[in-house]
C-alpha cells in the first residue's frame, strides 16, 4: 500500500470501489489477535483489488511515467548478444514476430516464468508444494476487515473485495485426498468449518456468486534472479506459498528494490548508465543479495505456517508472545504485509 501511495496509484486502486481495511484478525486454536494494520507512512490500511483492476491501473501507471505498453504481445525468445542478453524476440497479435531489443530484460512474468526459463535460472531453493488452495467468492459475508485463520490441518482467509463480495480461500495439504470431482464443493465446505467454524457459519447466510477455483500448482522456491543483461522480479524469482497473502506485496517491493539498486549504481535508462555492463551487473548482484536477504525470513516463517502442523508447544508459546506488546506489533506488521521490520517475528 505504501508502494502504491509512493507511485500516485493507492487513490486510483481504491478508485476502482476496492474496499480499504484498517483492521486484520488471526485466529488459531487457543489464539486470537485482533488489531489495526501498521504502517510507518499514511497507507494504514490493506486491500485486495481484483487482477483485472489492478492490472489496468498498473499499465496506466506506467504508461504516463513514459513506458510503452503492448497488449496482446507475447514473447517467443531472448535475443542474445556477445553472452548477454540484448532484448527479446515476440509476436503480435496477428502473428508478425519482431524483434526487440534491450539493456536489461525483467521477467515478472510469474512462477513459470518464460524469461527464467529461457536463461535457464535455476532454483536456489526449492521446498516442493505444500499445500492446495480452494477458493471463491461470496456475497452477504459480513465483515470489513481481513481475517486469516489456522486450524489443524488446514488455513483459511476471508478478504473483502469489489463489489461486496469476499474471497473466501481454504488450504490444505497436498496430500489430503480429493475424492471426486463433483464432491469438491461439499469438501470445500467441510475444509472451512474446519479452518473457521465462525466462517462456514457466515457462508451459510450468504450466497456463492462464482464457481470454486482450485489451485494445486503452488511451490516454495527462490531462483538465481539475475544474469548477464536479465533480471527476475516478482514470483519469477521467488514463489512462496499463498497461505499468507502476500504475494502482489512482495513482487512491489522486489520491483522497487531492483529500481533502487539500479539507481545506486547510476544503470537507470535516463542516465544511459544501463550502457556499463560492469555498472550494470553490479546493480543486479547488489540486487540478488538485497532479495535474498530481505525475503529469507519472511519464507521460513510462511514456510513453517504452510506445513499446517503446528505443535502444541509453538502455539503456546506464541499464546504467551503475543502478550508482548512489540511481538504483538511485529506479529501484526508480518500479518499486513507492512514494509521494514518482519523479520521481528520469526
């Protein structure tokens, strides 16, 4: 959200009828912590924008801060250059390839990235699949705050966003069994009264307005994300389960990292410097250590939570932290998605 407000954006996402929320809850057997969302600047609140209009403010965004945006554009390969890479090559919409070339490649480009695949980026980490997530949306859900939930087995997440309705997303292990297809509706239901008795309770009074999506394809891994002339930013270079929603969050910080990290070194394309290959990789190494150090944490901590096994010990040992007052503003600051300090909580 500060990233938003830092790009002339936050009042456009909130524009678009995406409800702000200022109050976050987290539930789990024995515990609950209820509280206002942290901030160091003005953006205290979270909020969970549709991708489809999300991704239009983006585009617009960087259209009037001078980038050409192409739409129906795919890239097909890299364009190579003396062992860097130099742009790349696509088609348009009505087939005609091109070629583009380029100081410096990104890829955020998602989890099955294709610039990441092209280089061959290979993963620095890789923790497998952990859990699937079910989710859909629902109408007549009270409630204007965002709710995350651990139950034994299970994790669940109640998100208000346009139009009135909530995401209401259920995970679970990969190894539970699916039984047939025509039963997932019913153990979706059984997953949230396990996750969140109070919320299967609210399903109950509303109404479904979109089919369940099923979401299996969903692992842990960073990627070496960076390389002559190329860089990853976003899922691209770091995918961690969803289970704590922070996802879009990350992928904005590792954007603003890399342009930071870039400016340090005098490679932004107004300067011309991205013409120094030394200047210029650098920046990207200066780039990959900041990503690693800043999101290494962060990954343990969601990596322990998506195990969905929580001892009885650590829940009583996080009953008794959270009576801390600074573990407490950390834990919610973690929860949030706000910038800074989550590495406190671990």
């Amino acid at each position: 959200m500060e990233l938003l407000a830092q790009w002339g954006l936050l009042d456009e996402v909130l524009a678009t009828g995406c409800p702000p929320l200022t109050e976050l809850s987290f539930t789990a057997p024995g515990i609950r912590v209820e509280g206002t969302v942290p901030a160091d600047g003005d953006a205290r609140m979270v909020c969970a924008p549709r991708r489809y209009a999300l991704d239009e403010v983006l585009a617009r965004g960087a259209v009037r801060a001078g980038a050409e945006f192409r739409q129906g554009v795919s890239v097909t390969g890299l364009h190579w250059e003396d062992g860097a890479v130099a742009g790349v090559t696509c088609r348009a919409s009505d087939g005609r390839p091109s070629v583009e070339r380029a100081r410096l490649v990104i890829g955020a480009d998602g989890r099955r990235s294709t610039v990441a695949r092209l280089v061959g980026a290979p993963y620095t980490r890789w923790d497998g699949r952990l859990t699937r997530a079910w989710y859909t949306y629902w109408s007549g859900v009270d409630g204007a705050s965002l709710r995350l939930f651990l139950g034994k087995g299970v994790g669940g997440t109640a998100i208000p966003t346009h139009d009135g309705l909530t995401l209401i997303n259920v995970q679970f292990s990969v190894d539970h069994p699916l039984g047939a297809r025509s039963e997932r509706d019913r153990l979706y239901l059984d997953l949230l009264a396990r996750a969140a008795p109070e919320l299967r309770e609210a399903v109950a009074e509303g109404r479904r307005e979109d089919r369940l999506y099923c979401c299996g394809d969903l692992p842990n891994f960073f990627r070496r994300p960076t390389g002559p002339g190329w860089a990853l930013v976003g899922d691209a270079a770091h995918h961690k389960d969803p289970l704590g929603a922070q996802g879009i969050a990350d992928a904005f910080e590792q954007a603003a990292l890399l342009d930071q990290c870039l400016a340090d070194g005098q490679c932004d394309g107004r300067r011309g410097g991205l013409g120094d290959r030394e200047r210029t990789a650098a920046a990207l190494a200066r780039y990959a250590t900041a990503l690693e150090s800043r999101f290494a944490a962060p990954y343990e901590e969601n990596l322990r939570h998506a195990r969905l096994a929580e001892s009885e010990q650590q829940t009583a040992g996080l009953r008794v932290a959270l009576d801390d007052p600074p573990f407490r503003e950390g834990f919610l600051r973690t929860l949030s998605g706000a910038p800074g300090k989550q590495n406190e909580v671990s």
